[in-house]
C-alpha cells in the first residue's frame, strides 16, 4: 500500500555493525530480518509489525531512482486532532 511505513529494528552488535553504515537520504535494499508484532508503546508507525535485524543481515545501498516518495502525510480537520496517535 503506498505510504505504508514498517520500522526496522537493531539491537546491540547488530546496531553496532550498522551504525555508521546506514546513512540519511540513501536508499538500501535489506535482507535477512525477522518479521515480528511490533510493541505499541515503542513506535509511532502505524504497522502492526516491525522487522528486527541480526548480524547475519544483508543490507547493501543501491541507486535511487526516485520512485520512493521523501515525505508522507496524514491529514485530518481540526476537530480530530485530539485522536491522532
């Protein structure tokens, strides 16, 4: 579905291995995570999943060919700004 966000998540020497080279504004194709329900009260993406990524992941830049939208939006009226999560 276009707009759909899913968080990727790295722990320990995983977050250490990726680090420094994973960078702002590339794009990068990933490979080799672990699909899991995502924990509500850690995340403000709107999926019900997050993908968790160990040592063993791939993850490998690629060129961008611009068919990757920079910004999504949801807007709503005024009147349900309060039930926005």
């Amino acid at each position: 579905m276009y707009g759909t966000q899913i968080e990727a998540t790295f722990f320990n020497k995983s977050a250490e291995k990726f680090d420094e080279k994973i960078v702002e504004n590339k794009v990068y194709l990933f490979s080799n995570g672990c699909v899991k329900m995502a924990n509500k009260k850690f995340t403000s993406v709107k999926n019900d999943f997050c993908v968790v990524f160990e040592e063993n992941a791939q993850i490998v830049e690629v060129p961008d060919d611009g068919s990757i939208a920079a910004q999504a939006f949801e807007f709503c009226d005024i009147k349900g700004i309060l039930d926005v999560s």
